[in-house]
C-alpha cells in the first residue's frame, strides 16, 4: 500500500527538467586560459567571450515574472571591488513584461554587466563574459512588484562565487547546495556573500556585517556588498515581501534621511519595512465579478482533483494581481482541513472573457463538505484576501 | 516480470509511470527513514518528498555501475536530511525546479507514518551504508542487517573472515564518525 500516493501521482505527472550540460561551460571551452579575475587584472588585459544566457530564463513574455522590457536593462554606477580583485562588482536592474522589477549581479568591465570565466563557468576559460538581461524562471527570483508609488523594494542576500552571479544549476562545478555527483566542487576560494537591494530615496546609509558602511543610490537606494567572509552559511533568500534586511543577512543597519534607522532583521525579530513603503492597494471592485464556476471532480486514490473553469471577469495585465482557487473543508471534523488545503494562483496574463482552468488538489481525509471558491487578488493580498468570483460546494466521501 | 529499479530508473525518462513503481518500491524505507529520524510525520513525509524530486531529476544521470539505485537514493535522502539541517528548514528546491505542490496529510497519513517508524529502522542504517565504500557496506549489511555470522559472509565473498571482521570494523569506525557529526 502506498502511503502518500498524492506524492507519487505528482511525481508522476511532473515534468523533469532535461539534464543538459550547462550552456555557460559549452560556449568556449577552448579557451584555455584557466586564470582567476585577480590574474587577469594582473595582466591589465580583460579577454571578452561570447554573451552568456542562463538557460532558465522566463520565455512568455505574459506569464511569471515576464521577459525584459528592453535589450539592455540600467546599470547602475554602484562598483564595488571583488576580495580577490579584478574587476569590480556592478548591479543591473532590469524592468519585465509584466510589470516586476527583478536585479541582476555580476562584474562589470566596460559599462557592461557579465560574468568571468571561472567557476564552472564558460569552461574555466578566463575570459569576460557579457550577461544579457535575461530574467530568471523559477519560484525563487530577485524580482519584486512595485508599492503603491510605484517604487521598488527588494532584499537579496545569497551565496555566490567571484565569477558573478549565476543560478548553481549552470555552473559545471559543483555549490555545497547542488548534489550533481559529475560536478567537482567549485573552489573554495571563491566563494562569496552577495547581498544586494533596493531601498527607495529615503535611505541614506548602509552599515554590514563587517562594519563597512555604503551610501545607496540615489532614487532607487541601491546596494551592493561582496565579501569573502561568511559564506559557510550557503541559506540564500530572496525578499518576497518588501523587507529592509533578511534574517541573518549580510545588511546590519539602514540609516534614512530623515534621521531614523533601522536595524535588520535576526530570527527572533522582524525586519522593519522600508521607509517610503506603501503596500499596493487591494482589489476594491465596486462592481460584480461573479461568474458561474464549472467544476470537475475526480477521485484518484486518496486525493480528490478538482478542475475549475470560467470566464475571466476582469483582464490581467501584469504580475500584481492573479485568480486564485481556494478550497477548505469547514464542517470537517480535522481542524487542519476547516483552513485552507487548497490554494493554487493563476500566474499569467488573461483578457477580460478568457476561459481560466485553475487545477487543484484535495485529500480524502478531508472529508465532508468542500468549499470551493475563486477570488481576483491583488498578488500581495493574504490568503483571505480578494474579491469573490464564485463559489460552490462539494462532497468529499470518506 | 519485474523490473528491477535500475531498469526503472533508466525508463523514466520516456515512461512516467516507471517512477511511479520505483517510488512505490522504497516509499516505506524512506519515510521511515525520516521518521525515525526526526520523529516528526509531516517532516519526514516533507523530507521524503524533496528526495524523490530530486531523484526524479537524477535519474536520468543515475549510473548502475556505481551502485545499486536504493544506496543511491539514500546516499540523496542524507544530503536532504543533512541540506535541511544545515539550513534549519526543509530543503525545497528539487519541489520548486519541477513544480511540486506542497504535500497535504491526512491524519490517517500522519498515523501511518508514525506506525512505519518502529517497523523500518533498519532503513537508517541503509541510509548511513550509502555514504561508505561498496565492500565495506556489502560486509556490514551482511553482519549487521542480516546478522550473519563472520565465516558465512567470508564465504560468501570469497575473502577471509579476517578480512570482513577488517571491512566491519573500518565501516563502523566511519559510520561512528559521521553520526557524531551530523546527526540533527
């Protein structure tokens, strides 16, 4: 007998991705010149390669965190030197489709952003890469909404290497994160702690773990620290919500304009959200979104899949606002089925009238009265957040 | 007839449903695995699903001369286990590269789990023999698991009782270490 057989079935019916040798160790793998950036700096000479594109980046232009709006992206004229030397660190911000705002690290020669060729990157072959501005697919991105203001927030703190910054998936030596056993471990050495942000205008100073202090850019409150200090800690986070500093993060103190500060978040306190902040508004519809739900029930082993289909009441436009199926169980006699079981956001573009098929998933056990419901959402609203689209109910028998 | 789990590991590339009897096949190790580890139903039925996702992803790669595919999958379960303790939370990123949910328990899946924990310790000494060299695993398995006797297994290997009394010996020394380290 199978004990989750809720497990097996997704495993099943998921979609591997294809193991393919990493794109950034294909491109020049004649290089031959295995040298770090500080002997390349040591030379005076910097060797170009060929631009380098993480494999996985966001393809649709309307779904997830979108494409870049430009070929380009804005580098900002943050530089900040790298503990093996080289050329300096530089960030890019990069402005998507659907209306996100994502950062992207890397050394900068020139006025362009890239990557070096060492560590497991483009073959070792010590040469400059350029990055373009490509936006990265996955749950876990350095990309934000915008506040109400239409400023932006965000706070990355995370292991990398001096090579710049580049997803552990594509590199050809191996992070202590990644377990490919055909990958030797990337060198020690040249590890680093990256952490990054965005401020907004208000923020006037930035104090780390070292003690070094950074003044933000102007208007966007941009930082950027490198350090070969503190990467035995290989926990990397990304500020889904706007923060001012994550726990354990390399940002240690902010100081704003107007004489306040504040002091970054550890695990027993929370982070103190960004001066200048405003949370986006919440869907506040004075009209009707009610639309007839059609819902398809399906028994599959322990679980019951629930297939849901209407038309879109309103169009979505950009990342800030999705449809979401919300499913919980509030006469069932196990309290954790009354909460929500069933949560399963729409994540893309759609017109006004578009057929939406949201797909979710409930377990037997929770048995008794399903309460199904879609809502339209702004996407920073909480769970219980929304306006209702429809709702319906359904028995799930024991 | 039955395929064997290399087999299946190789198919699933093309056949889906081959993963599906290999996660059947070693469902109960792993879960008990992690649950006698952690004492904790949902977390080891968290940890059991971030290992199979990334076995999923493995496969394809999964190498039959080096090793049998169930040492392979505990050899990825004690990362996971050894991954999420470092990090103080449940390793994810298997989950999230091939868009797996987060795993809903039923209470009866929560019973299930802590009746399977009594029955499976021999699962985490599985799991520990993954990290070691081939004959010193072969040579504990055979003493420890199946508490054979030092001349039965010698014969069994073709080498003498000193020198599988020599591969316990050694395996245990390197198991010893290991649970001093990283036991959470």
């Amino acid at each position: 007998m199978t004990i989750l057989p809720q497990l097996r079935d997704a495993l099943v019916r998921a979609r591997p991705r294809r193991r393919r040798r990493p794109l950034f160790a294909g491109l020049l793998a004649a290089g031959g010149l295995a040298v770090t950036g500080a002997a390349l700096a040591a030379t005076g000479v910097i060797p170009f390669g060929d631009p380098v594109e993480p494999t996985r980046v966001e393809r649709d232009p309307q779904r997830g965190v979108g494409v870049p709006t430009d070929q380009s992206g804005r580098l900002l004229a943050l530089r900040v030197p790298d503990p093996g030397g080289g050329p300096p660190w530089g960030l890019r911000i990069v402005d998507t489709t659907r209306g996100l705002q994502c950062l992207q690290a890397g050394r900068v020669v020139g006025e362009q952003l890239g990557l070096l060729g060492q560590d497991g990157i483009a073959g070792d072959d010590g040469r400059f890469h350029p990055m373009p501005p490509a936006t990265r697919s996955g749950w876990v991105t350095p990309c934000q909404l915008p506040d109400a203001n239409g400023r932006f927030f965000i706070a990355v703190d995370k292991l990398s290497y001096a090579s710049g910054d580049a997803d552990p998936r594509e590199r050809a030596c191996r992070e202590p994160t990644d377990r490919d056993p055909d990958k030797p471990r990337c060198p020690r050495a040249d590890r680093r702690r990256i952490a990054f942000g965005l401020l907004g205008p208000e923020a006037s100073k930035v104090t780390f773990a070292d003690g070094s202090t950074q003044v933000p850019t102007d208007g966007d409150g941009a930082y950027l620290y490198v350090s070969a200090e503190g990467t035995e800690r290989t926990e990397s986070g990304s500020g889904d919500r706007p923060v001012s500093g994550l726990p354990g993060s390399a940002v240690k103190r902010i100081d704003y304009r107007d004489g306040t500060h504040c002091t970054a978040a550890t695990q027993r306190t929370p982070s103190c959200t960004p001066k200048g902040y405003v949370e986006p508004e919440r869907v506040h519809s004075s009209k009707s979104l009610r639309r007839k739900l059609t819902v398809k029930t399906s028994r599959d082993g322990q679980v019951t899949w629930i297939k849901v289909r209407f038309r879109a009441p309103v169009a979505i436009t950009d990342a800030g606002h999705e449809y979401r199926l919300l499913g919980r169980v509030p006469d069932s006699a196990d309290k954790r089925c009354r909460a929500v079981v069933m949560y399963v956001p729409s994540n893309r573009n759609l017109q006004r009238g578009d057929t939406v098929k949201l797909e979710g998933i409930v377990p037997n056990d929770c048995n008794g009265r399903l309460q199904v419901s879609v809502v339209f959402a702004a996407t920073t609203e909480r769970n219980d957040g929304g306006k209702l689209v429809g709702r319906l109910t359904r028995s799930i028998a024991p | 007839m039955d395929r064997s789990d290399e087999e299946l590991l190789a198919a699933c590339g093309r056949d889906r449903a081959a993963f599906g009897v290999f996660y059947e096949r070693h469902e109960r190790a792993v879960l008990g695995f992690f649950g006698a580890v952690t004492r904790r139903p949902e977390l080891a039925a968290d940890l059991t699903a971030e290992t199979f996702a990334a076995a999923l992803e493995g496969a394809a790669s999964f190498d039959a001369s080096r090793g049998m595919a169930r040492m392979w999958l505990f050899g990825i379960a004690r990362n996971v286990l050894s991954g999420s303790a470092r990090r103080g939370r449940v390793e994810t990123a298997a989950r999230r590269r091939i868009g797996l949910e987060t795993l809903v328990l039923a209470p009866s899946q929560v019973e299930l789990i802590e009746s399977l924990v009594a029955e499976e310790g021999d699962a985490i000494v599985e799991a520990w023999l993954a990290e070691l060299p081939e004959h010193e695993a072969g040579a504990l398995r055979a003493r420890v698991l199946d508490e054979r006797g030092y001349a039965e297994i010698a014969r069994d290997l073709r080498v003498s009782e000193a020198v599988v009394r020599k591969r316990v010996s050694r395996g245990l020394g390197r198991l010893r270490r290991r649970l001093s380290q990283e036991t959470p």
